[in-house]
C-alpha cells in the first residue's frame, strides 16, 4: 500500500481541491490566518503542513484573490516547484493513511483474533479508492480515520474506560476539527460512550454464580435496584459529556495553533442559514470561524449541481448516486465479504455488540451522505471501505472450512483487482463494470477524473504526436503550459478551424453539451491518457 500511495503521489499532478488546501496550509505558516478555506476546519491543513515545512515555499505575502487563484499561484506562479510542493503535502496524508490501517487490523483483531485482523488489513491496504484518497493532500481518508479510532478507543472502553474515554474524545476532536461531515454520527458516539463504561462497569463486579452452577455455565449479573441503575447511568453519561468536552478541546486547540489571538473576520460568501442548520451553526461551543465554515458548507446544499451516473446528465441529486457508485468502483470480492462480515456481525452473538460501533455509524453517515447536494464521487463515502473492512473480519469466525477457503480466494480476488488498476486508482472500476478504462461511461469528476493526469498527457503528447496541432478541453487546476502542453481553446475558435487533436478531460466529455458536443460527434477517439482524458482525431 505504501509503495503504491507513493509512486502515484509522484505521478500525479494536482487535482481540483489540493492546490487550495496546500495553499491554505502556506497561509497557516506564513500568515496565521484562517482567511482562506474556511470551509474546512484547520487540523488537516496543519498535516499537510507538516510536509511543507520541509519545502521553503514563497508565500506572496501581497496576493488578492480567491482560495483557487491563490491555490493556482502559490504552484505555479511563485517560482515554487509544484511536484516537489505536492509530494511533500502528500507524504504527511499517506503516513496517517497507513497508521489508519494499523487501526483497522487493531479494531479487527479485537473483535474477531488474529486471522480476522489480517483480512481486515487486507480489504483495507488493497481497497482503490483508500489508496486513491489517501494518497492525496485531502482531507476525507484523514477525518474517517480518526473517526475509526475514536471508534475503536470507544470499543476498548468497554474494559479500560478511564484511559480509553479520553482518548477517544481526542480522536474524535481531531476528525470534527478535520472535517464537518463527521458531525452527524458526534451523538452516537457519546451514547456509545455511556454504553463502553456501563459494560465496564457491569463486567468489573464479582460473579455471582451460585454454588451449585456448573464452572462452564454462563454466570448471572445481578439485577441493579432503580437507584443504582440511574447512578450508572449518571456515571456513564458524565464520561460521555466528558468525553465530548475533549473534543471541543481538541477543535479550539487547533484554531490557536494556527493563530493564538484567534483573529478573525467573516467573509463575504458566508450566507445567511436560518431554520434548524442555522441553528445548529450557532449554538455549536466551537471558534466563529468554524461556525463560519459550517454556513459555508450548508450553503453548498443549497446549490444546484450537475451529477453523471450510467451515462445520464442530471441536475441536482439523486439519493441513490452514493450506493450505485460504490457498486462500481468496490472490488467484487471486497463487496462479498463486506456483506458476509455484516451479516456475520448482526447474527453471531459474541459479534453483536459490535455493532453499534462498526454498523451503525457507517449506516448514519451513507444516510446523511445519500441525500448531500453534491453527487460528485465516493470520496464522500470513503468511510464504507474503512469501516466495513472491520466488519468483514466478522467471517473468520465460521468453523466451515469452505467458508475459510472462500474468504481466501476472495481476499486474492481483491488483491489481483487492485494491482492490475496500478497505477490509475482513482478511475478504478470492478470487472463486472469493464474495469478503469470504461469507469468515464458510468460516472465522473473524482470518481474517474480529478485532473490528476496533466503531467501523463503531457508524456503522451510528446511520445506520440510531437509537433501536431493540439486542442484541449481540461477539467482541473493543474497549468498545461507549464507542463510543456501548447494547445488551444477549441470553444473560443470556429468549428471549421479545429482539426488535428483535440484532448478533452472524461468529465467534460460526461457533460459535453453544445459547442463542445458538436466538436467530439465530429472527432473519432484514438486514446486515453490514465483513463481520465480522452484524445480525438479531428479532421
């Protein structure tokens, strides 16, 4: 997994969302200011800023403009280099990437043993879409992550709950000041933690078997008179509510990090939110900043945005979009042991428990994801290869030999899925849906192309038709020019005066309507460049 996150670190040119985020980050370290990006908390702009420290980037301290521009001139426009600035910013995200999966195989191994453990780390280091976001400055697999081990540290509460209460309020402070969307499942994860200390609780007291029970019997607690129970309760409640106080800690720690006199002044785009969200903004105990970011964000919700699934165009969102693009874009053997594992979970008693620590916040984030505005990639649901590899460890408790070899084979299945879409892991796609090369029919933006293949396009061009006459159509913030790309606008000229190649970027190609759509019924398709950008032949 580290090999692979490394080398498509260092091919990869940028896509959409880093370049703000490395930006943001510089502004961190130069500036401490949160006046851009406020959208997203600090913490991960702080680890991709860990990686730029080591880079010495020029920071134009007099630049005007919005978070993409200043994304656009910080790489290109400064006299830095952006591959060495993007590895740097990539290498903090994929170290935590693969100490995420340490968690994986931890939570797994405490559920099910050992075997268990290791096909979990397994679904997780060969899953594409983990390696595709882990191996880029943003912020998804980072805030799951530390979701997951709030998680987990809430699991092991169940026997060591005042060090593991505190932890795992730590962990969850760094995923909600990593990213808002994991706000929705904060709740549940304070029942739990009322649930992790009554377990502990009841399973510290004396046994009290009777005389007579045989040894193996299962013993019997007693039962708690009224007043005990709710003394309980109270004692498990209090460790919740302490529990998400560190949390909150955690969120104002990283804002002071950043700017101990926590300056700050509201942009112009922060919309005015009123009824329940607006509510929600206002009486969270979190920095204005944050605050501010969330409005941001319920803002976006309220936009209308184009989504592409199965070859249809549409406006808006579609509650199914989510689940129909992780049936494309998970390996088959890893969706078999995903639902083996959760069955698993549901039906066999000693894995029951766990549930409500694996199933459940999986369930209530799919949920809230399903019906977002943005139909724009599984990157919103990079939780289910996380979570549910947990889950699928589940199956190692089958006495069945058959079951053994069959989770075997499927964890084989897995791995051979995911290498041979080496290195291309964003546009990935599973047999049954044509693989990676036929990902652009199905689905785009993130989901096939990000713009992480300017540099590729670049090589393609000058291997194969050095000196030809070039027209490109490219979605990303990458600069084609300073990737040695000379070509022209085919939008902005005549129709009749556009022949020799015209290179356009499989997303645009999705919602190609108009002029551009009249240009490629013209063109025949000679190539692809890391089946994210299709090149044509136009006479």
């Amino acid at each position: 997994m580290a090999v692979a996150m490394v080398s498509t670190a260092v091919e990869q040119t940028p896509t959409i969302d880093e370049p703000v985020y490395v930006a943001s980050a510089e502004v961190y370290l130069k500036e401490r200011s949160f006046r851009y990006n406020p959208e997203h908390p600090p913490l991960g702009k702080l680890v991709i800023a860990s990686g730029l420290v080591f880079t010495d980037a020029h920071l134009d301290a007099d630049f005007v403009g919005s978070q993409t521009a200043l994304g656009r001139h910080v790489l290109y426009e400064s006299g830095n280099d952006p591959g060495r600035l993007m590895l740097y910013a990539r290498l903090p995200v994929i170290v935590l990437t693969l100490l995420f999966g340490l968690v994986v195989l931890a939570f797994a191994r405490d559920l099910t043993g050992p075997p268990g453990g290791l096909v979990a780390l397994a679904l997780y280091a060969f899953s594409p879409d983990v390696i595709a976001n882990g191996s880029l400055a943003t912020l998804d697999v980072p805030a799951t992550g530390f979701l997951l081990t709030a998680l987990w540290l809430l699991w092991r509460a169940r026997l060591r709950p005042y060090l593991c209460l505190p932890l795992a309020g730590v962990a969850l402070g760094a995923a909600v000041a990593t990213k808002m969307s994991v706000l929705p499942v904060v709740p549940v994860l304070m029942l739990l933690g009322v649930l992790s200390h009554w377990h502990a609780h009841r399973t510290q007291e004396p046994d009290a078997r009777p005389r007579t029970q045989e040894p193996d019997a299962r013993p019997r607690r007693p039962a708690l008179d009224a007043r005990a129970l709710l003394k309980l309760l109270l004692y498990g409640a209090s460790a919740a509510v302490g529990m998400a106080l560190i949390a909150v800690a955690v969120v104002w720690a990283t804002y002071l990090v950043v700017d101990p006199r926590m300056r700050w002044a509201a942009p112009e785009n922060v919309p005015d939110i009123r009824g329940t969200r607006g509510r929600i903004a206002a009486w969270l105990p979190f920095p204005e900043a944050y605050r501010d970011g969330m409005r941001i964000q319920f803002g976006f919700e309220y936009d209308i945005w184009k989504g592409f699934l199965f070859g249809r165009l549409y406006e808006g969102s579609l509650w199914y979009y989510l689940p129909a693009a992780l049936l494309v874009k998970t390996p088959l053997g890893m969706l078999a042991l995903w639902t083996a594992g959760s069955v698993a979970i549901l039906a066999a008693r000693p894995l029951r428990p766990a549930a409500p620590y694996v199933l459940v916040p999986a369930a209530l984030l799919l949920a809230v994801s399903m019906h977002g505005a943005r139909d724009l990639g599984v990157r919103y649901a990079v939780f289910m290869p996380m979570f549910l590899a947990v889950a699928a460890a589940g199956v190692t408790l089958s006495r069945w030999r058959a079951a053994q070899w069959a989770t075997a084979a499927l964890v084989c299945f897995v791995a051979v899925s995911s290498l041979r879409t080496y290195p291309y892991y964003l546009p990935y796609s599973n047999e049954a849906f044509g693989g990676p090369s036929k990902t652009h029919l199905r689905l785009h933006d993130s989901n096939v192309d990000w713009g992480q293949d300017l540099g590729r396009l670049a090589d393609h061009l000058g291997r194969r038709h050095h000196g030809e006459r070039v027209w490109l159509v490219y979605k990303g913030a990458g600069v084609p020019s300073y990737y040695g790309i000379d070509a022209s606008d085919p939008l902005k000229a005549p129709l009749g005066e556009v022949h020799g190649l015209l290179v356009v970027s499989d997303s645009a190609v999705a919602k190609a309507d108009g002029r551009l759509a009249a240009l490629l019924d013209t063109s025949t398709p000679i190539d692809d460049v890391g089946h994210s950008i299709t090149v044509f032949r136009r006479r």
